[in-house]
C-alpha cells in the first residue's frame, strides 16, 4: 500500500509495515464507520492517529442534506475528534427540473456536489470536507480503545451524499515519535533532549459574502522558531456583490480546522441568472526548526475568514519529534 507521511489513505481495512528509522511501525486503517475497538498490542504506550471527518451530503428541495459526522480516537488522555464537513442545501422548490448533476464524492471525508436546471433557473451545491487531523497519545497496552469512524453526510431531496472519514494509527513497541497538535494558539515546549522538530502547519480558509459582509481572507498559522517564524498563509477571501438576485442557494462554511475555503450560491426566481463563489483553502506547509528543551515557543493557528454566517474553516499545525 502506497502512504505519504500526511497524505490521506485509501482501500480497505487493512495492516501494514514499514521502516522508519531503526523501528519497525505498523500502520491500521479504519474505514468501517462507527464505532471500532481495537485493543492495544503489548508494550505499545504511544500511538500517532490520522483521523478524517465525514463529508457534507448535498440537497436541493424537500428535505436537506446531511452534516459529516466526527471521527475521533479516544486516548487514555482523552479524544482527539476531527469533525464532519458542513452541508450545502436549499429545501427551494423552484430548481424542479430534471436537467442534473450529483457528485458523490470517491476520496475519503470529500463532500458531495451537485448542480441543478429547472425551470430555466440554475443551483449549485458544495458541501465541505471533514477536517484532517495528526495527533498522538499515550495508551495503555492490553486496552481496548473506541476509534470512530464519522459517515458521510445524507443526501437530500435531488441530492448526494459526503464520504466517509477514515482513520490510521500508527505505532510500534518502543517508539519514540511524538506527535502535538494545536487546534488553537498555544505553546510548544520542547521535552529533554528535544533539538529540532517538525511541524505540519494549514493557514485558515477564506470567507465568502454576498454583498452583505464577510469575504475576509482567513488567518496565518505559524510556529516561531528562535531563527525566525515559519507561516503557511490563509486562503484569500472571496467579496462580490449578489446585486438583485433573489438567494436560492446556501451559504456554506468550511469545518473547524480544515484550512478549507467558504463557498456560497444563489439564483434568481426567474431567468438564468445565477452565480456561485468558491474562497480559497488555506496554505499548507511542512517546515522543520532548531529549538531548546524547556523552551517554550509560540504556536499560532489562523482563523477562518470572516463569512456571511460566521467563520469558515480555521487552520490547524501539528509538531512532530523524537524523544531521546
């Protein structure tokens, strides 16, 4: 099975191995929505969970669709959720024709889509993926652990449903990776013998508006090294005036910490006027530092920008070392 250090997986539940440094780390995947045990091998006190949220389904006429459920593991700590996409539905009956396309998504926590032609009108649906998060915690070896695999958002009326999350850990007897993970702004403060770290940093999306405020570009996520501060930017934000259509569309944010863009629809009563508005996800990028153990440093996790509802998906940083 092909796997990229941060990338999403696909296939079905599944083990594998792989060499990282002078360990041997096995990788389980979880795609089986709902809830799983897993019990936790013998001499293993440490884990590393990739854990995707549940896409947002689509909906247009008499019943919406559905949000993307959380998936989470629960840590002897306590559980680490990454939360399900936001839907994108209108319950208006006037896009009743049967000119349509339904985009139910194949990649893991990706919401759904769809486009609709009826009555010489025109809609357009995006929902939201599942927020993707990297986290690490200690377990207890023997343990039965819950792991939570989120569904994907229903479909509604004329519409499709999200993809499912999924969830890999990642562990091996004697590890010695660590894994932190900052949702919100915080501190860093490295463990003895720590010298140098990684970190996975995701600005926050852009806000969309239509004419009555938001569109905001989202916020900069970064984490300051004593050699300077290393940022990955918010997504720019997307402002334009909706002039005198009649909104027929939705008004969609991105998931807390997915860094992804806010996107907006609408059309008018009549006529083909229509128009949607996609703001950008914010940037990602992984960047690596010298630090001193006991020295706290800043991490920062940007905002979403601001959107006609509220603010769309803020960003996310996690640090990743070894311990000695």
């Amino acid at each position: 099975m092909a796997r990229g250090l941060f990338g999403y997986v696909s296939g079905t539940d599944t083990v594998t191995s792989y060499a990282y440094a002078d360990t041997t780390y096995v990788t389980e995947i979880f795609t089986t929505t709902g809830a799983n045990t897993w019990t936790v091998p013998t001499g293993v006190t440490y884990i590393i969970a990739n854990i995707v949220g549940g896409g947002g389904g689509t909906g247009i006429g008499a019943t919406a669709g559905g949000n993307g459920t959380s998936s989470s593991v629960a840590f002897s700590a306590g559980t680490q959720t990454a939360v399900g996409g936001n839907h994108s539905s209108t319950t208006d009956t006037t896009h009743a024709g049967t000119s349509q396309m339904n985009s139910t998504p194949n990649a893991f926590g990706d919401g759904a889509y769809t486009v609709r032609n009826g009555n010489n009108t025109y809609c357009t649906m995006a929902a939201s993926r599942g927020s993707y998060i990297r986290v690490g915690g200690t377990v207890t070896p023997g343990a039965n652990m819950t792991i939570t695999v989120g569904a994907g958002g229903t479909a509604g009326t004329n519409g499709a449903a999200g993809a499912p999350g999924v969830i890999w850990i990642e562990y091996a007897v004697g590890g010695k990776r660590r894994c932190d993970l900052f949702t919100t702004t915080g501190t860093f403060t490295p463990p003895t013998g720590v010298t140098r770290v990684t970190a996975t940093l995701r600005g926050g999306g852009g806000g969309t508006n239509w004419g009555d405020g938001g569109g905001g570009d989202g916020g900069t996520t970064s984490i300051a090294f004593a050699a300077g501060t290393q940022s990955a930017l918010g997504g720019k934000g997307c402002n334009v005036g909706r002039g005198g259509f009649i909104n027929y569309g939705t008004h969609v944010l991105g998931a807390n910490n997915s860094g992804q863009g806010g996107f907006m629809s609408w059309a008018a009563t009549t006529g083909p006027n229509s128009s949607a508005q996609f703001a950008r996800d914010g940037q990602l990028r992984i960047v690596d530092g010298v630090v001193t153990p006991g020295t706290g440093i800043t991490v920062t996790v940007g905002a979403g920008g601001s959107s006609q509802t509220g603010n769309s998906g803020s960003g996310v940083a996690w640090v990743e070392y070894y311990v000695p």
